[in-house]
C-alpha cells in the first residue's frame, strides 16, 4: 500500500470490498483485482495487528518490572 492508511479505514475499504465480493453481479476479472487488493489490506492489517501487539507485550514487560 502505497499511502499509510489507518486501521479502521482499511478494515472499512476490506468490508466493503467483501461485499463486491459476494455480489453475484460483479463480473469475474473485478473479483479477482478486489481479491489482489483484499489480500494487499488482510496483510496490512495484520502488519498493524502484530505491531501492536508487540508494543503491548513490551509495555505490559515493563510494568512488571516496575512492580518489582
């Protein structure tokens, strides 16, 4: 993804793109571009996901060790 987007407006354009999705109307080869994008946010998103979780892990570290 070229423009840093934020979570919520990724995982807002990735909804949106299910639905295309499961449109029965939405001829073949846009399904597979809005696939290629889906996956290119799914990553994205789960960037941020590990991310974040590893910066709660750190702080959650560091409160322990400021209790000792």
């Amino acid at each position: 993804m070229n423009k840093e987007k934020s979570f919520e407006d990724a995982m807002l354009e990735l909804e949106s793109i299910v639905k295309k999705i499961e449109n029965e109307e939405t001829p073949l080869e846009e399904i597979l571009e809005l696939y290629e994008r889906g996956s290119e946010l799914s990553a994205y998103c789960q960037n941020i996901l590990t991310k974040t979780q590893e910066k709660l892990e750190i702080i959650q570290k560091q409160a322990e060790n400021t209790e000792k």
